[in-house]
C-alpha cells in the first residue's frame, strides 16, 4: 500500500510551529500530529530526512522553536475501529466534578475509584471521558496523576504552554503544594512529623508493582500533622514534598499508621473495624493545591471538599 492510498494524508504539508508548540521534540510533535502512523514509521521519515525543518535535516530529539515550518511528507494512516464512546453518565460525572476552569486549566475533584486513564475494552479514565465531553478541545493533558482510589485534586492542562510551566513548577521551583486529608490506623502520638525514608519501586514475578522503603530508593519527603486522634484512628493533614508513587500509603505505614482502607500496604484488622463505620474505600484526598497560575502569575489556592461518604466515617468516629 502506498502513502498516497485512500487512507493516507497525501500531500506534502507545511506546518508553522506556534508558541504554544515550541519547546517539544519533533519526533513527540509528529507522533501528536500522525496520529494512527506507526512510531518506527515516524522514525524512518525521520532518518531519510523527509521531514524537514526550516528546510533542513534534523534528528529526532531536535526542540521545536516558535515560527519553524515543518515539511510533513505524505504517510500512510492505520485504520482504526470507530472510538467506543463513554456512557452519557460517566462523562456528565465528570463535568460535575471540575471545580475549577479557565481558558488554560481545568482541575477536578477526582472520585475515587476513576482512573487518570482507562485501560482496555470500555474502560475510561479522566482524559479519555474529558475528550469525549470535549471533542472540539484541541489539547487536553494530565499535568500530575493521583493512585484511581485517591479522591481530590487533579490537574488537566488546556494548553501546552500551560502544561510545560505547570512541569517546571513540579521539578524546579517547587512552587506547587500538595496537600491531603487521611485517615491513618490506630492513634497518632508524633505530633508533627517530617518523613523521609527514600522509597523503591519492585515489580513482583506476579506483576504487581509495589513500593518499599530501601536506602537505595529515591529520596522522599512526606509532612505528616494531625487533626483529631481517636484511639481506633487519627485524621491528618499530610503534604508532599516530592511526588513517588504510592508516597502517603509507604510512608504512612513505615510510621506504623497505614492509611485506612488500604489493602495494599494497610493493615487488615484495622480495615475491617473500620468497615463497621461505613468505610467501604481508601481514606486519602487530595484535598488542596496551591500552585502559581501558568497566565497571570497569582497565586492559586483551590481546595476540594471529602465526600459525604468520608464525613459520614469521621462522624461515626
């Protein structure tokens, strides 16, 4: 099959490169743009030089600079099956759920049990139920992630100018703030406690993907402060100063105070009490972000209230 098939974009294309686009690898911005083309095909354009920049060669890890013209050859495009649109329901859910948006971001209180992304068949996450709601939306990508059974917080960048400055903030500046509201087993006696065990990802030969405290682990930083104590359990207010994988749940229970409702590395006898007062998921919310705003440069406090469901819990305790 040839690249000027039916199914195939069939002209040569001039694309002008915009501020917004500048700063991204070529080989990232074609994978974008071919959508449905290979990446070995993407790659092999690249090195016969049938992509140009300015009118000349360029590998593929060259950064895109604002004004660049692009020559995109003609490629040959996979046919797909049709994109099984989410339930009606799911997506209305969603939307429900932003409590803040702007022409650059949008964040969400996340519920629990939603994946940042779907896996396979009809499963769909966060940004698969927003592209179905927002079909028009020319971009719309994660800025951080939360564990599918956290609630809270979530950040969707609209723009990728937004989206690179929101990075900067995360890996440099350290200008954004993560805090969360959880629940942890049994009664907190530590006061205000910095953690900073260094944490390793593993892969057990089941697949599962676990984390544990090593000393050749990546250096971590968990606050932990308590807000009310109860014998049974202790609701605290803990913020992250790094952002690993499953942070909150390995640091809580190297404490000796894992998180309630955590059946990976939480403690089954106090799971099950705590079912009696209704607990039936993970206690642990991403309750408030305070981030620098990627257009104006103020100052964003945004916090996202627990569910009546996790009330109902801190009630009955």
């Amino acid at each position: 099959m040839s690249d000027t098939d039916n199914n195939s974009a069939s002209k040569v294309r001039l694309m002008e490169i915009s501020a917004d686009q500048a700063g991204q690898r070529i080989d990232n911005y074609l994978i974008t743009l071919l959508k449905g083309v290979p990446k070995s095909r993407i790659y092999r354009i690249l090195r016969k030089g049938e992509v140009r920049v300015n009118k000349g060669r360029i590998k593929p890890v060259y950064r895109l600079k604002a004004d660049d013209v692009v020559r995109v050859p003609p490629v040959r495009m996979e046919e797909k099956p049709a994109a099984i649109r989410p339930p009606d329901a799911q997506i209305e859910r969603l939307e429900n759920a932003i409590i803040f948006e702007d022409k650059g971001l949008i964040v969400i209180n996340k519920p629990a049990g939603l994946a940042v992304h779907g896996g396979s068949g009809l499963s769909f996450g966060v940004i698969e139920l927003l592209r179905a709601s927002r079909p028009t939306a020319p971009y719309l990508e994660l800025v951080h992630r939360l564990d599918r059974d956290t609630s809270g917080c979530l950040m969707i960048a609209k723009k990728r100018s937004y989206l690179r400055h929101l990075h900067d903030q995360l890996r440099t500046d350290k200008k954004i703030r993560k805090h969360y509201r959880a629940l942890l087993c049994g009664h907190w006696d530590k006061g205000k406690h910095h953690e900073n065990a260094p944490l390793l990802k593993v892969t057990h030969s089941t697949g599962d993907r676990m984390v544990r405290v090593d000393e050749n682990g990546k250096q971590s930083h968990t606050l932990f402060k308590s807000i009310t104590t109860h014998k049974q359990a202790s609701y605290m207010e803990i913020e992250l100063f790094t952002g690993r994988t499953h942070q909150i749940r390995v640091h809580a229970a190297h404490c000796g105070h894992p998180v309630a409702g955590d059946d990976k590395y939480g403690n089954k006898d106090c799971n099950k009490e705590l079912k009696k007062v209704g607990l039936k998921r993970l206690f642990l919310h991403a309750y408030r972000l305070e981030f620098e705003h990627p257009g104006s440069g103020q100052e964003i406090d945004i916090t996202a209230p627990i569910s009546d469901e996790l009330s109902l819990v801190l009630d009955k305790l």
